[in-house]
C-alpha cells in the first residue's frame, strides 16, 4: 500500500514527465519540423538544377512559413 508521501511523490513525478514531454514536442514542431521542410526544399531545388542561390532562398521561405504554421496552429 502506498503512502502519502510515495503518493505525493509520484504525482511531483508525473508532473515533470509532462512538461519534459510537452517542451520535447514544443521544439520538434516548432524548430525541428520546420527545419526538416526547408531541408527537403533545398535539396530538391538543387536536384532540379535550379541553383544554390534559388535552394538557399527555398529554404529559408519554407522554414519561416512551416515555423509560423507551427507556432500559430500548433501552439496551446
């Protein structure tokens, strides 16, 4: 049988693993995903022969878009 102290003890628990969690998920949407667009967007303007000047200029559209997609839409 659990005690007050084991009880209290595994709700200070909990609550740290949900905001290890939610700050976890926070920087994958918000930095993580975003990046992983833009990266995708580079590479495929490259392989499209379209130049490094047109892939940098993708990247950088498709991450801020997908960022603010992320934290507008996603974010509580």
């Amino acid at each position: 049988m659990a005690t007050a102290d084991e009880t209290a003890q595994r709700t200070a628990d909990a609550e740290e693993h949900r905001k290890i969690y939610q700050g976890i998920m926070k920087a994958s949407a918000e930095i993580g995903v975003p990046f992983c667009m833009g990266l995708a967007m580079f590479f495929t303007q490259l392989v499209m022969a379209n130049g490094l000047g047109v892939a940098c200029l993708s990247f950088i559209v498709v991450y801020v878009l997908a960022w603010w997609v992320a934290k507008t839409f996603f974010s509580h």
